[in-house]
C-alpha cells in the first residue's frame, strides 16, 4: 500500500500529541486544585478547569476521600407563625361565608423577591378572593407592619373593599398587629 511520507508524519505526530494529552496529571494535582478551590469544586468543574477526564478526578477524588460542599442559598422567612399576639378565627372555613359577591373576602401574602446582588426585596399583595383581583400591593426592603397598612389603604382609597369584608392572611406577625387592625376596621 502507497501511503505518502508527509501524511505518515502527520499521523506520527497526531499520535503523539494524544499521547501526551491522555496522559493524566498525578492525583496531587486534583487534591491541591480541590483545596485551593475550598471544597466547592465537584468533578465536573475540576475537570473542566484542569482540561483533563472527569472520570479520572472522579476516581481520584473518591480514592483521597475528597467530597464537595454544596452551598445552602439563602432563604428570608415570611412568616413568623410563632408570635404571643392574639389572631382571629378562620372565618374561610366554615360555609356561611362562601364566596358570594366582589369586595367581601381578601386574601394577603408576603413573598420575596431576589434581587441581582443577592439582596431581596419583600411584595406584599392583597387579591379579591372572589374576581382574583389584586386590589393592593406594595414593595418594600422590610417586612414590616407599616407595608401591610400601606396595602390596605391603597385599596381603601380605590374603593375596593366593602363593609364587613372578611381579610384572611396567615398569620404572620406582620398581620396581627394593633396598627393592622385600625387599618383594617378605619373606613
């Protein structure tokens, strides 16, 4: 078989640049780059920064015992269940107050929302149980008590809620304070 000389040498050389790249870094590497990282880095990642087999840093990591930490993301509570204020009945469960009319049932949640930066911000919103309107809402960086008045008086003013509507929220500290109740009941 004719074969050139020129594509033999290429094939020569093809052959050991593989070689050379197959040949895998010693383990030390991949524990040194696994500390430097501090223990965030999975196979994968050690992989893809050292440019060589993940299944090699795999096996290298399991024979030195070397696992990675997994971060926990951070998570803002919204409800603080477990306050001594007083809190009113569940007026939702029983059948007398069904759903009849706009304007006569509201529900309320807070709920946050991750900014870039890793900062949050709180919404806290007010929905028409009957049209699933949102009658208030607001934004805000606190979770305070001063936010749920500010949504309830934003639908006040709209007109939105009628006398002897009932507001049904869990029952967060935020929502069970005096202020709230003067909000509420004030026309």
């Amino acid at each position: 078989m004719k074969v050139n000389r020129s594509a033999t040498m290429l094939i020569e050389e093809a052959q050991a640049t593989w070689k050379a790249r197959s040949k895998p870094p010693p383990p030390s590497d991949v524990k040194e780059y696994f500390g430097s990282q501090r223990r965030r880095y999975g196979s994968r990642r050690i992989a893809a920064s050292l440019k060589i087999g993940r299944y090699f840093v795999r096996k290298v990591m399991k024979r030195e015992g070397l696992r990675a930490i997994a971060l926990k993301r951070f998570t803002p509570q919204t409800t603080d269940s477990k306050h001594g204020l007083p809190v009113c009945p569940n007026l939702l469960q029983t059948s007398a107050n069904a759903l009849t009319a706009n304007g006569k049932v509201f529900v309320g949640d807070i709920t946050y929302l991750r900014l870039a930066g890793g900062k949050f911000c709180y919404l806290a919103t007010l929905q028409d149980k009957f049209t699933r309107r949102i009658v208030g809402w607001k934004v805000g960086t606190r979770m305070t008590a001063q936010l749920i008045i500010d949504i309830f008086t934003q639908a006040k003013r709209r007109g939105l809620i009628g006398k002897g509507a009932i507001i049904h929220t869990d029952r967060g500290s935020q929502y069970v304070e005096r202020s709230i109740s003067k909000a509420a009941l004030s026309r």
